[in-house]
C-alpha cells in the first residue's frame, strides 16, 4: 500500500507483488511493482510500468487497489518463465478465483504484448487437456509403461481402507504399496471432484498406501521423467522395513 500511495492518484500494485497479493506466486524478492497510467519518475524503491489501466482491469485485494486477476496473469506472462506462470494460473485455479474480466478477452485488446504468444500456447494446452478423457489418459499410461522395465501393475482395483470405505484406484503395485492416480482436467475438474480426490489421497495415505499423481501433460511431454521417478518409488518402497506384505 505504500508503494502505491506513493506513486501518486491511479497507481496500483501490479506484475509479480499483484501475483503476490492474489495468492498465485510467492512473495516477490525484488523492489515493489506499482504500474501507473501516465509517465512519471516514481519514488526511489519502487519500479513504476507505465501502461493504459481500464477499470475492468482493476482489483483491490485486501484494501491494496492493484491490477485484476486476468490483467495479472497477462503482466506476469512478460516477465515469468513459461512453468511459473503454469503454476500460477494452476494455483487460481486451486484457489477457485474468478474476474470479470478473462484471459482471452485481454489477449484480444492486447494481441501484441510481450508474453501474449506463451498465454496462448497455455491456454490452447489447457483447452486440449480438458478434452481428454479417462480412457484416453489411461491408454497414454499403459503406453508409458509398456515401453518400460516397471513390473506390471494391477489397473482399476478396489482398495479397502479405514472404516470399510472402498476406493477404485488407476493403477497399483500391491507388494510396494504404491498407488498412481490419473489426474485430467476432464475427470477430476470441478472443486468438489478436487476436495474428493484429496480426501480419498488421505486416507489412501493414511492406510499405509503411497499415493502419486500424474497428470496428462506429465506423460505426453515427459514420460522417461515419469519412468524414471516411479522406478526410484518403487526402489525405495521395496526397500524400506516396514514394508507390508
């Protein structure tokens, strides 16, 4: 807020420290980020943007009038690498946060702007993710493990934990207790699907299970990573002496 009084009448908080104030990036290291619609200086320890500010662009988080949530993700496009500005919109997403304003809409006032061709290939990604569905996710998964030294797993089984709860997980090694769930926008999409998969993590977890998710762009772009981490699971859940039989 003081950065903001004292860059004078029409500034707000913007860039990484509005990402900050949204809750979708960690606090920022660097001097306070206030834009401005007119040219000024600014005061010592403060970088000032200069940048027209529509009202529909417009916030206020806790009293600190700062730039909306889609303006936010359209500025810190510029200046985020593409997996941190992937974790970001991931983290509203979790955090269920809306504007009235939308990211395509601000694309289409702002076709030029620097960082507006990586928002769009994450946009179009998270389109195509969406679209995907529990049989093809899982078809992408036998691919990847087909084409690996992993033991073959048990597929869709029911598992049994706590108080006679019965759940039906992706894929599971018995002996290793060790579970993969799928994750696609398609099939766990909504906020109750996603407080219903953390719910049934817990007690999975809490049974003795280990649980791992993997998402469909996890397989499509990085599938020996996926190999590679599951194999060092499975290691260290073999080796380790509490292993249940």
């Amino acid at each position: 807020m003081a950065a903001v009084l004292a860059c004078g009448k029409g500034a707000v908080a913007s860039y990484r420290w509005a990402g900050w104030l949204w809750g979708v990036v960690a606090a920022p290291t660097g001097l306070p980020e206030v834009t401005r619609q007119t040219g000024w200086q600014g005061p010592r320890g403060v970088s000032v943007h200069r940048s027209p500010l529509p009202p529909d662009e417009l916030g206020r988080i806790e009293g600190v009038p700062a730039t909306g949530l889609a303006r936010t993700f359209l500025d810190l496009a510029a200046v985020l690498p593409r997996p941190a500005l992937e974790r970001a919109l991931n983290e509203a997403e979790v955090l269920a946060l809306t504007d009235r304003l939308s990211i395509p809409a601000l694309l289409e006032r702002y076709p030029r702007r620097a960082g507006t061709a990586v928002l769009r290939r994450i946009l179009a990604d998270e389109r195509h993710a969406q679209g995907i569905t529990r049989r093809q996710l899982e078809a992408r998964f036998k691919r990847v493990l087909d084409r690996s030294d992993l033991p073959r797993p048990k597929l869709n089984v029911d598992v049994v934990v706590t108080a006679g709860r019965t759940f039906n997980v992706d894929c599971l090694w018995a002996v290793e207790r060790v579970i993969v769930e799928l994750d696609g926008a398609a099939v766990h999409g909504t906020r109750r699907a996603f407080e219903r998969d953390r719910e049934k993590d817990r007690l999975l977890q809490a049974a003795g299970w280990r649980v791992v998710r993997i998402t469909w762009r996890q397989l499509r772009d990085d599938p020996a990573a996926v190999i590679g981490d599951l194999r060092a699971i499975l290691r260290a859940a073999a080796a380790a002496p509490t292993l249940r039989q």
